[in-house]
C-alpha cells in the first residue's frame, strides 16, 4: 500500500481534487440523483471488487489495474466529502436569513 | 451528514473523468512500476548463490525462476524476493540444481588448450578453477565448459585444485575426479614429470583417492658414442642422480683407457629400474668395440659397432642375456672390424706398451680375476698378438712388496696365466705364449709409496 501510494501520489492527488471538485458542484448542481436503486448494486460491486482485490485472485497486470482503480477511488471519495462538506458550509452561511 | 449523504447521491458524474485518470495512469505506470519491482527483486536475491536466475515482474507480481544450491538458499532468496516493498505475490519456478551421481569433473589438455568441463559445486568455485588453470598455464587457452551440480565430494575444491597444479606437467592428457577417485591419463611434458605427479598425489585431501595413474614419460635417453677418429666417448642423454652420474663417468674412464670421456650427461628423476646395472654392462660392451654406439631408452638397450675380432663379436652376443637385469631388452647389432695389417715383432712390442702406457690390465684386489674393467684393453691386446703371428710373447705378472714373497710370485704366475687365458679364449694359440711370474723381484718404481706399489703391481708382455 505504501509503495502504490509512493508511486502514484501524483495521480492520488489529481483523484483527491477531482472529488472536491465533484464535492462542491454536488451540492448546488441541478443534475439528477443516482436513483436509490443503482445503490445496492452498486454497493455489491464496491465489496465484490474490494474482496477480489484483498484476496488476490486477479493476476498481473489486471490485479495491479484493480488495485490502482480501487486505491484512486478513495482519495475521490474523501476529496468529494471534503468539498461537498465545506460548500454545505459556504452555502448555509450565504444564504438569506428567514 | 445526513446533507452528505444526500449530496453523495450526485458525485457520479466525476467517476467518468476519474476512470479516464485511471486509465491514463495505469498506461503510463506499468512498465515503470514492473521495471522497478523487478529490479528491486533482483537486487534483493544480489547476495543469495543461485544460477540461472530470471526474474520478471507481470504489474505487481515476480515471476521468479532460479536454481539454487541448498533447500535453505532456494527459501531465503522466495523470502527475499517477496519480502520487497510493492511486491504483491511470487510465482515461484525456482529449484534445486540437479544432484550428480557420480559428481565428475575433469581437466583435459591438448598441448595449447584446456577445458574443464563436468560439474562444479558453486559458481564461485567454478571461478576460482578458472582462475587456477589460469594461473597454473599461463598464455593457453582455458575453455569453461562445468556444470554446476550438487553432490560434490568434501573438499572437492582443493582436490580439483591440486589436478589442474598437475595437468600443467602435461603435454597432453586428462585429470578427473569421480566422487571422491581421481584418474590421471596423459604425457608428462619432461623426464621426471609422472613422478613429480605421483608424489603431488600425495598432498591430495582427506577421503581422496587415486583411481588410476596412466600418466607416460618422455623416454628415458642414455647414449653413449665411441668416436675412433676424435677418440672420444661421447655421453649424453640422463643419468637418475649425481651418485650414478659419478659411477658412470667413474667407469667411463676406466673402460675407456685411451678414449677423452665428454660427458654431456644431465641429471632426472625417472630413470628405469635397474638403470645403472645395464648402462655399466653396456659401456663394458662398447668399451669392446672400436667404433661404436650405445643407446639406451626406457628399459631397452641397443648396441652397435664393431668388435675387434671375431672371438671379442662372438663372446658379446653370448654374454648379452646374462649380463643385463632381467626386464631388460637387449639388442646388439655387432659386426667385425677388419684385421689390421700384420707387423713385425718391434713393432709388435711397441704396439704392446702404447697400449699399457695408458693403462694396465686390473684384476680383483689380492686374486688373479681379471676385473671387468680391462676387458677393453684386454681385446686390443689381442688385436695387437693377433698382428704379429709369428711371435712369441711372453707375459710377465709383477706385483708389489706389500706381503710374502711366495704369495706374491704365486699371485704373479696366476695373473699372467690368467691373461694367457684371455688370449687363448679369443682363438690366439697357446704356444706361442708364456706365462711367467716374477713375484715383487722386478719393480719399477719404490716400494715405499702407494703411487710406486701401485706401478710395481704390472703385466708385462715381452715379445721375442
């Protein structure tokens, strides 16, 4: 783990704005939702593809492929929280009282 | 949190930009990230003794594939290798090197090239034979053709290292080591050389042994050449050792009365059992001849000249199978020098005492055996009677004072009949001879100093 983010924290690092980025547009933007009923699934895909990359099954290249998509989605993720989060903020504080 | 989660609901569309990332990422980075891995492995297996090493890297995961030389050094260089950082697993393909049974290696050369070839234990003992054939023959071509294989006997190295020290006293040949049996095969490059190899055998480790020996020598050469012309004795060839080296000229020179003895004899280990037992006997045969040549190689000995009269040709060839070793091959190609011209009797008698001026007829001390030593001188003797037919000779015996008169004119009388014997088994008539006695009454020099005493004791020949 050290040594993937060693070696890829450029691209950690361009994952982790890219989420602020997504974080921030979220919270205002007019686009739809994910429907309710992608989450399970989606859910289920996230732990199948976790499970596969913890255990190993894949072989060479694709399991290093599945393990840098896997490592890239959590700085999207704590990137997206973050911005989201502080836009939350920004737009309680800003908008007009009563 | 609860607006988080709300807002989580709508982060899916950066998912598309970020899969492009990941897919630019994973295209940039994968060779980069196997060549380091892959790299760091190797270095990681840098101080583990393994041969045939590859090592890949297919994203995170090493291919590894090695043979090593110990269960243990195949396990640490497996820990090793995974134990580097990033690493994710190992396929292992690695394995023992072979066991040989028998473990053999050898040595073969072939006058300017040797090549080493069989099994070696370690690739660092595989170096350091190089490096001693290296150095053992230096200017010749060393070609590595070893194995490596498990399986070697203890001490395997020094023992290979003692084989190649001898493969360098060759000419051509071969050492090899079986387990723990060494053979040898081959020429030695000089005279002595299969005996320095014997005796390095000697210093071979514990738990070896020597299977086979077949290392040949060059011919052992002695030679000798009777030159009538010059009056020389030409020695040459190999003598074992200073101690013979001095019987041989010592003897030289008391067969060869007349003769300048040119030794060019040089000294070498090697010689044939028995060596100065027919070379002595076969310069008393050359002593014989007038012209003539002796060669002595290995165990056979080959004479050829001619002997002054056909009595001396005939006496040669009988006494050849006696007087050498058994063992020993002896040829003599013996032919008869022709007669000289008869003389008249003064010149007989000078011819007679040219020849004792020299040296005088020798005889075993206090008997009337003649030694082996004057027979040289004997047949010219009889070569001198044999040109003077019609004289009469008589033949004097003298000794010293050293003793009783009547014992001395007894050993007087049978020395000069012992010489008349001499002369009438070479074919000359015994009447024309007569043996006298003259006892101490008749000396030359003073009886009172060795020197004068060793004059005194004397064969005369007078002839009438």
């Amino acid at each position: 783990m050290a040594y993937m983010i060693a070696f890829h924290w450029g691209w950690l690092l361009a994952s982790l704005v890219l989420g602020f980025c997504m974080g921030w547009v979220a919270v205002v933007t007019h686009a739809r939702a994910l429907p309710k009923r992608w989450m399970i699934p989606l859910a289920v895909l996230a732990a199948v593809l976790v499970t596969v990359a913890l255990t190993q099954v894949v072989p060479g290249r694709f399991g290093y492929w599945l393990d840098l998509l896997l490592l890239m989605f959590v700085p999207y993720l704590i990137g997206c929280a973050i911005g989201s989060q502080l836009r939350g903020w920004v737009v309680m504080r800003t908008a007009p009282r009563g | 949190m609860r607006g988080l989660f709300r807002w989580s609901g709508k982060w899916w569309p950066g998912v598309v930009p970020l899969v492009l990332f990941w897919a630019v990422a994973a295209w940039n980075n994968t060779a980069a990230v196997e060549a380091d891995l892959a790299g760091k492995a190797t270095a990681a297996v840098k101080d583990v003794v393994l041969d045939k090493v590859r090592i890949a890297a297919d994203g995170r995961d090493i291919d590894f594939e090695a043979e090593a030389f110990s269960e243990e050094g195949r396990h640490g260089a497996l820990i090793a290798v995974g134990a580097v950082p990033g690493v994710r697993l190992v396929d292992d393909d690695s394995r023992l090197v072979p066991e040989a049974k028998p473990f053999v290696w050898s040595a073969e050369r072939e006058v300017a090239k040797i090549t080493l070839s069989g099994n070696a234990p370690l690739p660092v003992v595989k170096g350091k034979l190089m490096d001693v054939a290296r150095d053992q023959v230096k200017g010749i071509e060393i070609v590595d053709q070893m194995g490596l294989a498990r399986g070697a006997p203890t001490n395997f190295e020094d023992a290979a290292a003692l084989l190649i020290g001898q493969i360098s006293k060759l000419k051509d040949g071969k050492v090899a080591i079986s387990d723990s049996t060494v053979s040898l095969s081959g020429m030695a490059r000089e005279l002595g050389g299969r005996e320095a190899i014997a005796t390095a055998l000697k210093g071979l480790p514990q738990g070896f042994s020597v299977a086979a020996n077949d290392v040949r020598a060059p011919p052992y050469i002695f030679q000798a050449n009777k030159d009538p012309v010059a009056v020389t004795l030409t020695l040459s060839g190999y003598v074992p050792d200073d101690n013979i080296h001095a019987i041989v000229l010592g003897s030289s020179s008391r067969k060869f009365f007349s003769e300048k003895v040119v030794d060019n004899l040089k000294t070498s280990v090697g010689a044939p059992p028995g060596f100065v037992n027919a070379v002595i006997p076969a310069l008393g045969v050359l002593s014989r001849l007038s012209t003539g040549t002796l060669v002595v190689t290995d165990r056979e000995v080959k004479i050829s000249g001619d002997a002054l009269y056909e009595a001396a040709a005939a006496q040669i060839r009988a006494a050849l199978p006696k007087d050498f070793p058994r063992e020993w091959q002896v040829t003599a190609d013996i032919s008869v020098k022709p007669a000289s011209a008869p003389v008249d009797a003064s010149v007989c008698q000078q011819l007679f005492s040219d020849l004792l001026s020299k040296t005088k007829i020798r005889f075993l001390t206090g008997r009337a055996t003649l030694d082996s030593d004057s027979t040289g001188l004997l047949d010219h003797l009889v070569e001198t009677a044999l040109r003077c037919p019609n004289a009469a000779i008589e033949i004097a015996g003298h000794t010293d004072s050293e003793g009783e008169d009547a014992a001395n004119q007894t050993l007087s009388e049978r020395r000069a009949q012992a010489v008349l014997d001499y002369f009438v088994k070479a074919g000359l008539p015994a009447d024309r001879f007569t043996a006298v006695g003259y006892g101490s009454t008749k000396p030359v020099a003073s009886n009172d100093t060795d020197d004068g005493k060793a004059q005194n004791r004397r064969i005369e020949f007078l002839v009438r």
